[in-house]
C-alpha cells in the first residue's frame, strides 16, 4: 500500500510542479476539496453542490488558474488510492472525511 500512495504522491509532485505560480494555500484547498470529492461514492456521501460552489467562492482565488486542475488531480489521486485501502483503513478514511466534508459545509 505504501508504495500505491508513493506512486500516487510523485505523480501529483510531478504534475504540480509547472504550476510554480500556484500558491500553497490554493494546493491545500486543492487537496482538502478533492480528497473530498474524490471519496464522495466510496464512502458513500452525498455532496451538496450548492455547497461545493459556495466552498469555492470562499477559498479560492478568482485568479487562481491552477486549483480545477491540480483539484481534478486530486479527485483523481483520492479515488485511486481508496481502491488499494483495506478495508480499516477505508473506514478510517470515511470516518474522517464525513467529518471533515460536515465542517466544511459539504454534506446534504
């Protein structure tokens, strides 16, 4: 499992790596949304998209080019390594993403 994550980490270092204007702060909304969104049908969530717009428009940078596609990335990223979890550490991820999805504002 460790080296799926390891793969998956060095593709998304690769592909964020030309965005050398992005800023950290829009990576990490990347990565916070599209962990998310990328276990939304694993874990068995439904997302309010009213509240994935509003999510956007309160942490993102009108200007920022780079978050839909390091955000689609992500998803992407998120989704494949879901596939390679054991089952306790799908629940775990579950578990903490559901909280994290509520406090955020994302969960119908």
């Amino acid at each position: 499992m460790f080296h799926t994550y390891a793969r998956g980490f060095g593709l998304a270092v690769f592909l964020a790596a030309p965005a050398a204007a992005q800023t950290m702060a829009s990576m990490q909304s990347a990565t916070e949304l599209g962990t998310v969104i990328g276990s939304e049908q694993a874990c068995g969530l439904t997302l309010d998209q009213a509240g994935i717009e509003a999510w956007i428009a309160a942490n993102v940078a009108e200007d920022d080019m780079s978050f839909a596609s390091t955000l689609n990335m992500m998803v992407q990223g998120t989704a494949f390594q879901i596939e390679e979890m054991t089952q306790s550490a799908k629940t775990a991820h579950c578990a903490a993403v559901k909280r994290s999805a509520g406090k955020m504002g994302l969960i119908r």
